[in-house]
C-alpha cells in the first residue's frame, strides 16, 4: 500500500476512534444521569418513642431562625439519581440558628461564604468529569443576617456541624469563641486526604473542637443512639452516618412542635416526599436507614416540621415554630469552570 494509502488508513482510524470515545462519554454521561439505584426493602423502624415526652413538652424560651448563605444551581443528576443531566436545580445553603434562654446562639451548620473554594462546594459524583458544573453566588454575609434578626454575633457560642463538607463549613472560622461540635470519624474522614467537596484548609485553623460521643448516648424517639448536648432536652443530636461517615441529625424541641433538622439526610423536601436517593452518598445503605428514622418520627409525632438541607420551608409549613429568613434569588451568580477536557474540542459540555 501506497504511502498516502497508509496515512488515509489511520486518518480514518484515528476519526473512528475519536467517535467511539464520544459515543462512549456520552453514553457514560447518560447512565450516570438516568440510571436508578436498585430497590431496597423498608427497614423496620419500631413504632416506640424512646425517653421521649408524650404528650409532646417543648423548652420554653427556645427560638429558631432559617437563613439562606448562598444560592446554588446544580444539575439534577449531581442532586438526586434519575435526575437530568441538562435540568438544573435551585438549592438553598440553609444555616438554623437556635436563641437558647440559657446557652447563647446556636448554629446548626454555618453555610456557604465568600472564602468557600467554590470548586470544594460540591463533592465529584459523575464520571469523567474533572469538577461539577455548579454555579455559586454568595448572599448577604452570615454575621449581618444575625444582627438584622436582632442575634448579636458575639452570642454564638456553639457551633453544631452536621458534617464538615464545604457547603456546610463556610462560617466555621467566624465565630472564634463558639465550640464546634462534630463527629471525630467525620473530621478524620475529612482530613485523611484531600477529598472532593471538603475543605481541609478551614478544619485546620479551628482548635475548639467538641466530638460527639455515641458510646454514652440512648435511644431517644426513633433514632437509636442519640446524645442530649446540653441535658435538658433542648437539642439531641442523633447518629446519621450514611451522607458521610460521620453525619448527625438533630432533634430541637420548640416550644409549639419539634423541628428535625436532618442535613444531608435529607436535602430536599421532594427527596423526603418521594425516598428518592441523593448523590454522591458515603453509604447508601446507611443512608437508607436513618432517613426512614426520620420518616417514621414524623410520621409519630405530629405536628414535626422536618427541615431539610438546601430548602426553606414555607411560611404556612413553618407554623410559627420557625422564623423564616428568606432572600430573593441573586440575578447574577458566578460560575466557575473547571479547566477544559480534551474532549470538548469535538464535544461540547451538555449544559
């Protein structure tokens, strides 16, 4: 064969090739976005409220705040098995902030903010992809929030992390004299080596640290193995690995209903709804577990309001039991890019 035979051979090779990895990453991409997890049978979930107040007592003088730190678009196949890869979902950065007569301000969790790396906001859960397409922006900062609910940010003197992922981190450094309280088996699982969706950088500079101990914990309503933080029944924090190895839940006992705030357990009211699985989960099975401990708490003590990670609820839902601290959707949001992949020369991304 001919030289010039020779070199259309491998041209033609060389475009077959090239096709065939297309054809192969969007066939990936497209399994990773549709494909569902397989059924699981129901967990049995004893119908028994253990050391649990019947009929319900909620602690006088405890107040509960909602407020919003960030603004997220994500694809839905990032959120939630079976979603599009091309649909966009709109979540919330939500952070709970407790008044308690006796201990200060609590923070469940501490948000998103301007120093959060923005490539660490989301953990990688599809393949092939160097970072996800996410689109971040910043809302009013944390400590201005408070002081416009009439929350002083000095009195934040507890800081409750129901897991140390970025998107949970983000005001972990700006309240110096709060305790932390966190899982040791989530710290370790953090700073074991540089995972995605985690911030390693910020865990270092806190030395206050407070873990959860569940070896001296009970069973407390549904949840098996349950600690009181502070003994008088205000604030339970229940075992919830599944998420991550060391996610908590946590029980608040308001004076009108009890507010489960369930984290990454439960990210989204339509998950809660419809027991659809999230991404990007350490252990499903876990994970399976103790999101029907939360159902069935809710479904035994009614009224419950059950709070998920990245949505607020309505003013109605709230009940009164919440104060609501919704801001409109930013126009603008910035959208950072990981460096481009070899591929897009001759495919372009599907968002």
């Amino acid at each position: 064969m001919s030289a010039r035979g020779w070199q259309q051979r491998g041209w033609n090779l060389d475009q077959r090739v090239r096709a065939s990895c297309c054809a192969g990453l969007l066939l990936a991409l497209c399994s990773a976005a549709a494909c569902e997890p397989p059924p699981r049978r129901l967990p049995y979930i004893p119908p028994t409220l253990h050391n649990w107040p019947q009929p319900y007592r909620g602690v006088p003088g405890l107040h509960a705040h909602a407020f919003v730190t960030a603004h997220l678009e994500v694809p839905e196949a990032l959120v939630v098995h079976g979603g599009h890869i091309t649909r966009s979902r709109a979540l919330a950065a939500v952070v709970l902030a407790l008044q308690h007569p006796r201990e200060g301000v609590i923070l469940l969790d501490s948000g998103v903010s301007e120093a959060t790396p923005q490539e660490r906001i989301w953990p990688q859960v599809l393949p092939l992809l160097e970072a996800p397409p996410i689109r971040v922006s910043v809302a009013e900062p944390l400590l201005q929030q408070l002081q416009k609910a009439g929350i002083r940010p000095q009195a934040v003197r507890w800081i409750v992390q129901t897991n140390l992922r970025a998107v949970r981190t983000g005001y972990l450094t700006s309240f110096p004299q709060a305790r932390v309280v966190a899982s040791r088996a989530e710290f370790d699982f953090a700073l074991q080596r540089e995972r995605p969706g985690y911030a390693a950088e910020v865990l270092r500079q806190v030395t206050n640290w407070q873990w959860v101990d569940f070896s001296a914990g009970k069973p407390v309503a549904t949840f098996p193995m349950a600690i009181d933080l502070f003994g008088d029944g205000s604030l339970i924090l229940a075992e919830a690995r599944g998420p991550t190895p060391g996610t908590l839940a946590a029980l608040v006992r308001l004076p009108r209903q009890p507010a489960v705030w369930a984290g990454d357990v439960v990210p989204l009211f339509s998950i809660f709804r419809t027991a659809a699985e999230p991404r990007g989960l350490w252990s499903a099975d876990e994970w399976w577990l103790r999101f029907w401990q939360i159902k069935r708490f809710s479904d035994l003590v009614e009224p419950s309001l059950v709070l998920p990670a990245f949505e607020l609820p309505s003013t109605e839902s709230a009940g009164g039991t919440l104060r609501v601290h919704a801001l409109p959707a930013p126009a603008t949001v910035t959208a950072p890019r990981s460096t481009p992949q070899p591929w897009e020369r001759f495919l372009p991304r599907p968002w």
